[in-house]
C-alpha cells in the first residue's frame, strides 16, 4: 500500500512525517513539502523530519500537486497542512480518479475543539485525533453540527519513551500564546529571572523558527527579543532552533503554556509547568491541563519545581495504551473498500458562491504559490465583497447589543 503526505508548515511537516513513520512496514510512504506562504525553510524541514524515518521526501508547486499524484496514484493521501490549505488540498485530491483516500488529522492538543478544525475537514474519509478525550469531543461536536466524520485514535507520534537526563529547564515558545505583548513580556522575565536564579544551569529557549522563517503562525513578539529588552542576558539563556527530541535530550524539566511540547516531555518522564499565571481558557490551549496537576506559576518556574502528572489523567489525554489506536485498521478498511471500488464519495462541501467561492479559497490558502486566473479574478472580485460582509456583521452585532440593552433596561424599571 502506498501512501502520500501533503505538508507545508513547521508543525505540520513535523507532525506529518512522524505519523507516516508510525506505519506498518507495508506501507510505501512519500512527503511532499507543498509551496505555500508558510512553508518550511530547509533548516526547519530537516529538524522537523529528525527521527522520522520518512526518507522520500521532496518540495513540490502548488499548481503541480495533482500531476506529482497522479504520476504514481497512492492508495491514501495523508493532507497535513492547516484548514484552510487542507480544505483547498482535499478539493484537489478528490478530483483524481480512482480518488485516493482523504486522512487529515490535528498536530497535537487539539483540546478545546473548535467549529473550523472540522468544517476545514469535512471532506475526509479519516480526521487522526491523538487522546480518547479528543475523539470524544470532536465526535459530539461533529453530531451536534449535523456532520459525519469518521475519527482515528493515534498515539502522538513523536511522544518517544525515555528518562531523565539532562539539567536544562527548556521552555517550549509558542508563536500566538499567550497572545499579548505584555504577558509574552512576563514570561519572558520568568525565563530570565530562572537563569539569573542558578547560573549553573542553562534556561533553553526552544523556538520554532529563526529570523526570517515560516510559523504555521505568524509570531509578532519573538522571546529572544523581549529577553533583549529586560536587561543584559544572562550567559546560561540561550535560544535553540534544534528538534524538540534534541533539547529534551537535555532537559530537566518543561516549561510551556501549552505545547505539544509538553506530551513529548512527559512521554520521556520529563516533568512539566504549565504556566497559569494567565488563567485557564480556550485562547490560551491549556483547559486540556485541568485535574494534571502541571499548573504553576513564576515561583514555580523560577525555582524548578517541576510536576509529574497525576495517574487519573493520563489515559484519557494522550497516555492511552497502544493497543486502543485504531487508525491504521481504519486507514486499511478504507483503502480495501477503495480498491473494491466501494469507496463511499466525500463531497467537497462547497459554501455559497460555488466556483468562484472555490478559487477564492485557494487564493486565499496559497497566496502567490496560487498562479491561476480563477485566484485572481476571486481576489479581486472577493476581496471587497468580503470587507461589505464583514461591515454588515459588525454593524448587526452592534444593532443586536443595543437592542439587548435596552430590553435589559425596560426589564429593570418595570
């Protein structure tokens, strides 16, 4: 059986090959680096292929994504890109005959669910989830919204065993959490403040890119640059770009808000803080931490007091046995029913606007990696007509909340 991975951003090539490399033996497996506005650079490809195992691997055009696959037809194409890029892929991938089938997936906590994460994946035939807790969250929302995907359980592939070895504490930067320049600015005092605390002891800042490179998103406030800020660095602060599995190599402990990071941490005995010195709530990743007992805050932080999980949570987030993941038998029921030509069709689920709602959303997706007519006319055609639909759901939201008001007023003084 072969199968092809679609994969443009640092997480998602990351996260991609990885699952590939969790395949039985035989499985044929290729990734293809899609060009798209957030692509990998090469220093980012190799570190997120290290430990892998996927050899064949190679850059490819937007536009000559189709031709590469039907050149040799895989049995399954694995799409792991971000939603909106995924959505655009999925269309693509349908159109070839026989379709091959659609695997998609999330890179890692996924907890809380949202609406998008699912309407970008409609199309296909398998969303890979990484915790019992994840399936069954994705999979109410997913009847409560009238859908029908189907789930796979996978083990978070690259939360390799190990121990302990090393004396860093590696904090795992996240690009948009916390969001805000002032709290970015109190973690990045919390990291200084360890290093100055134990200048025998490195504080390892583990970044996902380097001046110039591609985030899956976009990082305003950069924790190099707001360490600069605070004062002279201390000699034992450093910045890496290595793999996460090299400076975990290493570590200590973890310090994170809500990395993924911190599963690979914990799969190697590694002992955690989730930083909750921003409260706990959806914008910040990490409800998926209440009942772990990882939360800390600065003093926690400063002083090392790294947490081990508590048992009752593990098995429902991300601590599974490995004998409950099923996605590789459902990944092979599909590609046997493929083959038999009983492959049920996965529409592409079109919003309104048809065709050119269609070349809109590749324009959008893939920016200048997008050469095609259709994306230009969509672009601009779309783009006033999306600031009108924007204005007229903005002033409605206003209207609403006047409205409101006033009933609540009328209510009070009877």
């Amino acid at each position: 059986m072969r199968i092809v991975g679609l994969a443009d951003s640092d997480s998602y090539v990351k996260w991609g090959a990885a699952l590939l490399g969790t395949l039985p033996p035989e499985w044929e497996r290729e990734l293809l680096v899609v060009d798209s506005p957030i692509v990998v650079s090469d220093a980012q490809l190799a570190s997120a292929l290290a430990g892998s195992g996927v050899e064949r691997v190679s850059r490819v055009a937007f536009p000559d994504v189709a031709a590469r696959l039907a050149a040799d037809p895989p049995d399954a194409v694995l799409v792991a890109t971000p939603g909106p890029v995924a959505m655009v892929l999925m269309r693509l991938v349908a159109d070839l005959t026989p379709r091959p089938v659609l695997v998609t997936g999330l890179p890692g906590i996924s907890i809380p669910t949202t609406r998008k994460a699912l309407l970008y994946r409609r199309q296909a035939d398998l969303v890979v989830l990484h915790s019992h807790r994840e399936v069954r969250e994705f999979g109410r929302l997913s009847r409560v919204k009238g859908w029908d995907h189907r789930f796979g359980l996978a083990t978070l592939p690259f939360a390799s065993q190990g121990e302990v070895a090393g004396t860093d504490l590696v904090f795992a930067a996240q690009a948009i959490v916390p969001a805000e320049r002032a709290d970015r600015l109190v973690v990045a005092a919390m990291l200084r403040d360890a290093a100055l605390a134990d200048p025998t002891r490195r504080v390892v800042i583990k970044v996902r890119a380097l001046d110039g490179e591609n985030q899956t998103h976009p990082e305003l406030d950069g924790y190099p640059g707001l360490i600069a800020e605070l004062g002279p660095v201390p000699a034992n602060l450093v910045v890496s770009a290595a793999p996460m599995s090299a400076a975990l190599d290493s570590a200590e402990g973890l310090v994170t808000v809500s990395s993924t990071a911190a599963i690979e941490a914990l799969a190697r005995r590694i002992p955690v803080i989730a930083i909750d010195t921003f409260g706990i709530r959806r914008s910040l990743i990490n409800p998926v931490f209440r009942e772990s007992g990882l939360f800390g805050g600065r003093d926690a932080v400063v002083a090392r007091e790294f947490r081990h999980p508590a048992p009752g949570w593990l098995d429902d987030n991300y601590f599974h046995g490995a004998e409950a993941d099923d996605w590789t038998r459902t990944l092979a029921d599909l590609v046997a029913a493929r083959r038999a030509g009983t492959l049920a069709p996965r529409p592409s689920f079109l919003p309104r606007g048809g065709n050119l709602r269609a070349a809109w959303d590749r324009k959008r997706a893939f920016g200048d990696a997008d050469r095609s007519l259709g994306g230009k006319v969509a672009l601009v055609i779309g783009t006033p007509l999306r600031g009108a639909v924007r204005l007229k759901n903005r002033v409605g939201r206003r209207l609403r909340s006047r409205l409101s008001a006033r009933r609540s007023l009328r209510a009070w003084t009877g």
